[in-house]
C-alpha cells in the first residue's frame, strides 16, 4: 500500500516540478531563476526515478511471493532518483549556505524565479517558482512524503529487529552475502527514512507557509544530502541482492516442489513456501538463511526532495 501511495505522491510531484521548471528555466535566466530551474530540474529526475522504483516494489509486495526482478529493477531506478536528490540539494546548497548568500528579490518561495510574473504575466502565480496554486500542491506532497517515511521508518526498524536477516550466525556460508544485502536493505533503509522526514519537514514548512527563509533552504538541503548519500546503500544493496544473486534469490524464494513419494518416518519435514533449506558443512547443519517471505521486502528507501 505505501509503495502505490508514494508513488503517487512522486506522480502529482512530478507534475509540479515539470510546472515549476517552465515557469523557471526559459532563457535568458537571472540568479533566482538559475537557481529554481536547477532545484526544479533534479527533482524532476528524483520523482521520475521515485515513481519507478515504487511501482516495482509495488509489483514484488504485491504479489504472492518477491519478484526478484521486479526488486532489481526497484535498485537500478532507485539509485537514479537518490541521485536526482543529491543533484537537486547540492544545486540548492551552494548558494543558501554560503557565507555570503544571495540578495532574493522575493519573500515568497512560490514567487523564486518565476519569469512569468512581469508586468504583463497573470496575477494568479504558480516551490520554487511555481507559484500560489503550485506550492499548495506541493504543501501536500511534502505532508504525504512525511507520513509515508514515517511508516516506513516504523516498518523498516520493525523487520530489522524481526527478522533474522541482521544475526551474524546468518551471515556465513553461501547464502551469507544474500542475507547481508537484505540486513542492509532494512539498516540502511530505515536511516536514510528518518533522514528523509527531516528534510521533507523543513521544506513543508517552507511550501505550506510560501516563506523563503534562507537558513531554513540550507537545512534542507544539507538533510537532503544527507538522504540522497543514504539510499545509496539500501538500493546498492537491492541490486546486489535482486540482479547480482537473482538466480540465488529466485531460488530461496521458489515454492516448494510437491513430491508424490510415500511419507516416511525418516523423511525430513516438506520445506515450507519460501524457506531456505538447511546446509551441511562438516558434519553439521549451518545457520539456515532466513526465508524471504510475502510481502517481506523493504527496499524502498526514500522519496526525493522537492
């Protein structure tokens, strides 16, 4: 469920932010307009990416067991957008958190280097530079991002602590590097969602007040380097995971083969959907892998800033 919501908040996004860079990036481009144009255009690439990615893991989550390569897929996309993020707070950084930042010709971020507001533009205006009815949608995309990272944060420490992925007695042998990579997924996950709710919450009340506070547009785009360098990890993971040990992955979550032999005292138990069955090593039983379980994959890491 929260995979489909996110990824129509990054939808009604994207949509606002293709607003703003029209408003924005037409030539010639003064400061405030350079500098709306660059936050608008890597935001762009971040809710693109962010839509991808969530309507991949959508398709995983949603089905009756993990669609490996849907989760490969939910990686590749996924990085894409963490970079549209680290493109995009990086753009905004440089110049509100210099020493000297620059003289703004607005108190409205709504106003930011919107050229259609000349003598000859319409009155009614459409964050940055998409104006009075845009930045109202964008109030709400930052509200929704919030609450969506919020769950997910509360998801992914749960599975964390849950789930065996993160037990070093799991982490040797062949299965070793799949269970690492999910440990990572639900780690580096859950930290680059709380890392997320920072950055969202300043920007929401940025966009939900029209206010241009330049220490406020710093802070935000520090947290959002900050979150864009996190998701590295959870979607570097769910490629390592889903593409580099697809075949490994596939088969630790492959339904069980139905046998028609006849039950004997001897027999080991009929391995359950999903489960991983144990290996022997010298003699004895090493710690069996985790199963992957319906529904279990938290790979998606983050929304991007806006």
């Amino acid at each position: 469920i929260f995979n489909v919501m996110e990824a129509m908040s990054a939808t009604i996004g994207l949509g606002n932010e293709i607003n703003g860079m029209v408003r924005t990036c037409p030539s010639p481009r003064d400061t405030a307009s350079e500098l709306g144009c660059q936050v608008d255009s890597g935001v762009m690439i971040a809710f693109v990416g962010t839509i991808a990615a969530k309507l991949s893991l959508a398709a995983s989550n949603c089905a009756a067991t993990a669609n490996i390569d849907a989760v490969c897929a939910a990686g590749v996309t996924g990085v894409i957008a963490a970079l549209g993020e680290l493109s995009a707070a990086a753009s905004l950084a440089a110049p509100t958190c210099s020493a000297n930042p620059p003289a703004l010709p607005t108190t409205k971020i709504s106003e930011l280097g919107d050229q259609t507001l000349g003598g000859r533009a319409p009155r009614r205006r459409l964050v940055i530079g998409e104006g009075a009815v845009g930045n109202g949608v964008q109030c709400g995309v930052d509200v929704s991002i919030v609450a969506e990272n919020l769950a997910n944060l509360g998801l992914a420490i749960n599975q964390a602590v849950h789930s065996t992925n993160c037990q070093k007695n799991n982490w040797k042998g062949k299965a070793g590097s799949l269970t690492r990579s999910l440990c990572t997924i639900d780690i580096g996950g859950a930290i680059a969602y709380f890392s997320q709710v920072v950055t969202f919450t300043q920007i929401a009340i940025l966009n939900c007040k029209d206010f241009l506070d330049i220490k406020a547009l710093c802070g935000a785009s520090i947290a959002g380097i900050a979150t864009a360098a996190a998701a590295i990890a959870p979607y570097g993971a769910a490629i390592h995971a889903g593409c580099a040990l697809n075949t490994q992955a596939k088969e630790a979550t492959a339904p069980a083969a139905t046998t028609t032999a006849a039950p004997t005292t001897d027999a080991p138990a009929e391995r359950k959907k999903g489960a991983w069955p144990a290996a022997a090593h010298n003699g004895k039983h090493a710690a069996s892998p985790p199963s992957w379980p319906r529904g279990h994959r938290r790979l998606d890491d983050h929304a991007p800033l806006a």
